[in-house]
C-alpha cells in the first residue's frame, strides 16, 4: 500500500504544483464569467441596421398605409419603448422581442393592388439594386375583413431572395404584423392604444414560501442546479481521467515505466495513479463547489439546495471516475503517443459528449423514458442519475439504487478490462494497437 | 536460504508464434558478476524483464533472491532497463529520492543519502536542476544511480554501458565492481566484449532464445590456438616479405597495432616462434588467445546461422 500510496503522492504533486494545473483550473470558470458577461456584448449584433426595400401588394387598399405609418414610426425611439412595453405585455412574439435588437430603416415600394406576382418576383433578384430589395409582400384580399361567408382572417404572402439573413425576415414579418393590426382596428373603428392597454398584463414575479421563509423566485434555478452538478461531474471526471491519459502515454514515452515496473507492479503503478488523480480531481471539484456554495450563500440562495445532492455527487464521481478514468488510462498504457491515445479515444469522448447533448431534454422531463434509459447505462449513467437528482421531479428511489448498482458492476468491469489492457499494453512499443488487439490483451493478460 | 541469486528452470517465453526464449536452464549464484551477452534479438531483454517479473514466463520456473517472484522481493533487486528514462519534469534528487522510496528505503537520512551519491558520480550541484535539463551521460548517470540508490542485493543492468563515453564507461566499471565488492549479486547485459571480458567472473550467451555458452571467463579464454602466433615488433616496424619467406607462415597480418601470423598445417609452434624471433626482433610474442568476441562472432557469426539448436554447449567452441 505503501508504494500505491508513493506513486499517488507524486502524481498529485507533480500536477498539482504546477502553472498547467493552475491555468486549467482558473480556465473553466473563466469561461463561464466570459460567457456570462462578455458573450453577449460579443454575440448580441445590437448595431446591426435592416436596411433596403420592402415591395407590397395590397388587394385591401387599407394596409399599405398602415405599413408607410409602422415603418416610420420604427424610426422613432419612442414608437421602440412602446413596442417593448407591449411586447413585455405579452403582445408581441419573441421574434419580435428578437427584431428588436435590430434597427430597421425600410424603405417601402408601393405596387398597385393588381400587380403580376410573378412579375414582381423577378424584382427581387434584379441584379445590383442601388438598395437591396429584401422582401415581396402580397397581402391577402381577406386580411383585415372577411370575405363574404367566412369568419376568418388571411395574412400576407412573403417573397424573398436567396440568403437573406433571418433578421431582415423577422423585422419585415413584425413590420406587417403591426400595420396589419392597425388596418383592422381601423376598420373596426377600434381604439389600438386603447386595446392594447386592455390587453396589457404585465408579468409577475412569484414569491417562492419555503420552511426557512419567503423569498423571490429564481426563474431558472431548476435547469441551472442540474446542469450544474451534472457539469461539475463530467468536468471532474474529465479532468482526472485526461490527467491519467497524459501521463501514462508521457511514462511510456520518456522509457520511465520499466524503471517504475522494477519497483511496483503494474496493478501499483495502476492503483496509484489513480489514486493520486482522484485527489487532484477531487481538489479541483471541491473548490468549485465551494466557490458555487459562497455564491449562492452570498445571494441568499443556499436554501434552495438540496445538501444531499452533494453526496449524491461524491457517489456518482466514484463511479464514473473508475469507469472511466480506468478506461483513459489503459488507453494510455495502450497508445505509444498522445496521437494515437486520442484516436482510441474516439468511442469513449462520443459516449462523453451524449450527457451534453441529452442534458436539455432530460432536465425538462426528468422522467422521460430517454431519461429513465440514460440513467441505466454505463458509462454515462451516473451523468444523467445526477442531473435527474438534481432536477425538480427527482426520480424514485429505486432508480437511484439500481443505477448506483449498475454504475458500480460497471466501474469493476472497466477497472478489469483496464488493468488487463494496462499489463500488456505499458510495455508495448510500436505500431499503434486497433481494438481488436485490445480485445486480444484483455483475452491474454 | 538458496545459494542461487536468480534459478531459472526450462523458462519459455512466446510472443505472437515467435518464440523468445526457449527453455532456458539458468543459475547464478549469489555474489557472482555475470555478463549476458547475445546479438540483438537474441532473447536477452526478455528473460531479464521475466527475471524482473516485468513479463511472466508462459513455461519453466523462476526464483530470484530465493524467492518465487520478483515481485516479492524487488526491494532488493536494482534495475537499470535497456530502454530506460526519467520524469523529464522532476528535480534530480526528488526524482532519486522517489525511486528510493518506491524500493523501501525509509526516508530517514534518504537526502543526505541521495545527495552523496549523486557527488560519488561526480555530478555534485544538479540536484536541484530538472531531468530535462541534463546532458545524456548525465541522464545516464542518474539512471544508474537509481538503480543502486537502495543497495540492492541483485543489480540487473540491461545494455548498461550503450551511449556512454569512455569516462563514464570507466565511472560505471567501478560503480559495478563496487556493488560486487560490496556483497551484490551482479547481472548485466552488453554487446560490448572486452567490458564483459574484464569485468565479468562468469558469461552466459544466449542465441535465438537458447543459452550457448555458461561458463566461467577464465575457462572461455583459456584455449589458445597453436596454428596462430600474436606477434608486436620490438621498433614497430618489420618487414612482412621477410616473415613471409619463412617457411613456416603461411600468411601474416596487422591488427590493431600487432601482427597475427598464421602458421602452416603440421608447424611446430614453438619452432615458428624461434624463425619468426630470427627475422625480427620482437617486443612480445605468444601464441594467439581467444578474446570474448572471438567466441561471440564465432556462435552468433553470419557462417553460423543455425546456431543455438540446443540448449547447452553443444555450439560454443
């Protein structure tokens, strides 16, 4: 136990005590204050201007005018906050909230009311207008009145050119939208500012009443504790599995190992380093958890956690660390260098990512049959049993026992297939081993 | 307690149909040096990484310090691999003072242990710099040391002398008899023939897995040929039509700085001895030795390519 003990110490202070680990451990949450308040500024195109020509057909005669009177007041700051608070009041789509980010200076062209359509079309791919022409628009005849025996509304037909880009729709289709409305209250001898005062109901915050007391309601909490902790696992498995990769294929490299195998076995060598790596990942877990907990402490929020999930947490580690972290490191005993380790590590990095990708639908129905199915199966179960704890329909106990039964069955499997694959593997130099050779290893050893 | 260091009985190792070493029947007694000489691929690197239990034989048994296994007892062995390396990243006295630790050397008086042996090599002053920053005698040098850090009771160097240049050759020379001297049982693989020749007591050649020659050196060495003089000329100059017309030589050739007079069938050696001394004056004069490589090229030669059928002598002249 002793030289388990050795190799685990020097392979937590050799990463440990080092810039690597320090920039590796600062880079995550430095890209997640990045993402946070950066990345919009970054992403979010708030100078972006739709600007060109939009060619309108109305048959109604009533909601060219309508569109002249919208397009221009869309110029007007004042006409912008008032959309907004509508749209805050539940008048408008997203995809108006969205076009908002966007300034719109349209330039309407006026067609008469019995244009050829197909002709018009032709307009817009004419080529190098003096202004781009974005849109046809061809309203319905039965848009702001029904015809004769109907009760029900049309819209407009859209034309575009090829590769428009998605806000010059989405800024044309809120541009219509308003001036088709107006059309029709008009019509209707309706008071628009009227109405939408009537219909405006803005939006509430509730008040979450808990044991410990009452206080606002996190929007958003019950996505972002899951994918928290479900995050904080695969970032701690990951972390530790890749740190055992790097240096098993660096020992086989440098031609340290047979120095090391003249003083402990392979199963030593195996046990300490993963030892020494559980350390290093546990370390890095443990500050990020601590950091997550003085957050939500700092914001009155650590109510809402449910201190059990840290447990869970540790539970679900163990489990997906020596499953996994096992499988890197007899990939690394296997590969001759990092290249080669990295395409043997293909299958295992697509089952890694599959938590990533599944995490949105899992965590929006926890109980989903996709998510009872991923919470089942090796190596990815602790992954999705985690998210689902965390999740607001935690599942039933049974679950949780089974898929911790399941994870540890899976764990001592890994952990034999990879000490065979370790054996043989660590002092095998050459032409790189396909997974057929591994299978013969794990046959062999 | 066995009086054998290492007892390997009938020991086979295969490697994909290829096998390595084929029943191989070894005794090395405690405190003995031996020498493992063999061309490459001979087997050499394999039957050490089984002495080391690094690979487990498929066939035969292995005892090494008495017991069944390396494993059991390799806080006593030192090793120093063929294909050998440091952490490139580690100091030089923390990366021996693990090494030491891993062989069970308590970490008491480990320091100043490791820094006197590091002055010993002569390499006062790198203790504190990386792996990666020494030269490759330097490296070496480390290496070896790690090897002896513990004082072994068994010292297994593979290919220990391969890169080094001749003072470091001479270094390790005396660091291996001093391990001898001290009680260490000593094994190493080399291709190198005269280190083997002057350092060793004993030398086991192995030959496409087979052992071909285990015997002492004294005994190796002692045939001489009677149809072949060493000659050296007193001036260093002779001359060869001269040696050439007596009637005795059959031919006459320089090597390395001395002659090799070959004599004809049926001569007697010491009355070629006196017709040569009658020509030429010489500085020394005797009948021709075998040296070490003179046996290796002739078991492990191109001429002899079904060599090593059997496992015994039956080739080693």
């Amino acid at each position: 136990m002793s030289k388990v003990w050795q190799i685990a110490v020097r392979e937590f202070v050799a990463t440990v005590f080092t810039k690597g680990f320090l920039i590796g451990l600062l880079i995550v949450p430095l890209i997640g204050v990045v993402l946070v308040t950066i990345g919009p500024r970054l992403f979010g195109d708030r100078n972006r201007t739709v600007e060109g020509e939009i060619a309108v057909i109305d048959p109604t005669g009533v909601v060219l005018p309508q569109v002249r009177s919208v397009i221009s007041a869309r110029r007007s700051p004042v006409a912008v906050t008032e959309l907004i608070e509508r749209a805050r009041a539940g008048d408008a789509s997203d995809m108006v909230l969205n076009a908002l980010g966007a300034a719109t200076r349209l330039t309407l062209v006026e067609r008469p009311a019995g244009a050829d359509v197909e002709q018009e079309k032709l307009w817009l791919n004419e080529p190098m207008p003096a202004a781009p022409h974005l849109a046809l628009i061809v309203v319905h005849a039965n848009a702001v009145e029904p015809t004769l025996g109907s009760s029900n509304l049309g819209s407009y037909d859209l034309y575009v050119p090829p590769r428009l880009d998605n806000r010059v729709e989405i800024a044309v289709q809120g541009v219509m939208r308003e001036a088709i409305i107006d059309a029709r209250t008009d019509v209707r001898d309706l008071n628009r500012t009227e109405l939408s005062l009537i219909m405006s109901v803005p939006r509430v915050r509730s008040t979450t009443v808990g044991a410990d007391g009452e206080r606002n309601t996190v929007f958003g909490l019950n996505i972002v504790i899951p994918a928290a902790f479900m995050g904080l696992l695969i970032m701690g498995v990951m972390f530790a599995g890749q740190g055992m990769l790097t240096t098993t294929v660096e020992e086989k490299s440098n031609r340290v190992i047979e120095v090391l195998l003249s003083a402990v076995s392979p199963m030593q060598l195996m046990g300490g380093k993963l030892l020494g790596h559980m350390g290093i990942s546990l370390l890095a877990m443990s500050l990020y958890l601590g950091f997550g907990l003085v957050a939500l402490t700092t914001f009155s929020l650590f109510g809402l956690l449910d201190v059990k999930l840290i447990l869970y947490l540790m539970i679900f580690y163990l489990i997906a660390f020596f499953t996994i972290g096992s499988l890197m490191m007899a990939i690394g005993s296997a590969a001759n260098e990092m290249r080669e380790a990295q395409q043997l590590m293909m299958p295992l990095m697509l089952a890694m990512m599959l938590p990533w990708m599944l995490w949105w639908p899992m965590v929006q129905n926890p109980n989903s049959t996709l998510a009872v199915a991923v919470s089942f199966v090796p190596p990815i179960n602790s992954f999705g049993m985690l998210l689902r704890l965390a999740s607001a329909e935690p599942p039933p106990a049974w679950q949780v026992w089974l898929s911790i039964g399941i994870g540890v069955a899976g764990a001592f499997a890994a952990l034999w297939v990879a000490a065979k694959v370790f054996r043989v593997g660590i002092l095998m130099f050459g032409k790189a081993p396909d997974m057929k050779t591994l299978v013969a290893w794990v046959r062999a050893a | 307690m066995s009086n054998s260091a290492i007892e390997l009985s009938a020991v086979t190792k295969t490697f994909a149909g290829l096998t390595a070493v084929d029943k191989l029947d070894l005794q090395i007694p405690r405190g003995a040096l031996y020498g493992f000489i063999g061309p490459n691929g001979a087997g050499k690197t394999t039957t050490i990484r089984m002495i080391m239990s690094i690979l487990l034989p498929d066939a035969g048994n292995l005892r090494v310090l008495g017991l069944p296994s390396a494993l059991e007892a390799k806080d006593r062995i030192g090793y120093l691999p063929e294909e050998r390396g440091l952490y490139r990243k580690m100091k030089v006295a923390p990366y021996l003072m693990f090494i030491a630790k891993l062989k069970g050397v308590s970490e008491r008086g480990l320091k100043e242990r490791v820094y006197a042996a590091i002055e010993r090599i002569g390499l006062k002053g790198v203790e504190n710099k990386r792996c990666e920053e020494l030269s490759k005698g330097m490296s070496q040098k480390i290496q070896i040391l790690a090897a002896i850090i513990h004082e072994p009771a068994l010292l297994i160097l593979d290919e220990p002398f391969s890169g080094l240049d001749p003072v470091s050759t001479r270094l390790l020379k005396d660091l291996i008899l001093a391990e001898h001297r001290r009680g260490a049982t000593v094994l190493f693989s080399t291709h190198v023939m005269p280190q083997a020749e002057e350092i060793c007591d004993h030398v086991v050649m192995i030959h496409r897995g087979h052992k071909v020659l285990d015997d002492p050196v004294r005994t190796i060495l002692r045939p001489h040929d009677s149809r072949a003089l060493t000659f050296e000329p007193l001036d260093g100059q002779i001359d060869l039509g001269a040696l050439h017309a007596l009637p005795e030589v059959e031919r006459c050739i320089a090597v390395n700085g001395h002659y090799e007079i070959g004599l004809r069938d049926g001569v007697s050696a010491s009355a070629a001895m006196r017709s040569v001394l009658g020509v030429v004056p010489a500085a020394r004069i005797e009948l021709k030795r075998r040296s070490l490589e003179d046996v290796f090229v002739s078991i492990a030669g191109p001429d002899r390519g079904s060599a090593g059928g059997a496992n015994g002598k039956a080739v080693a002249a």
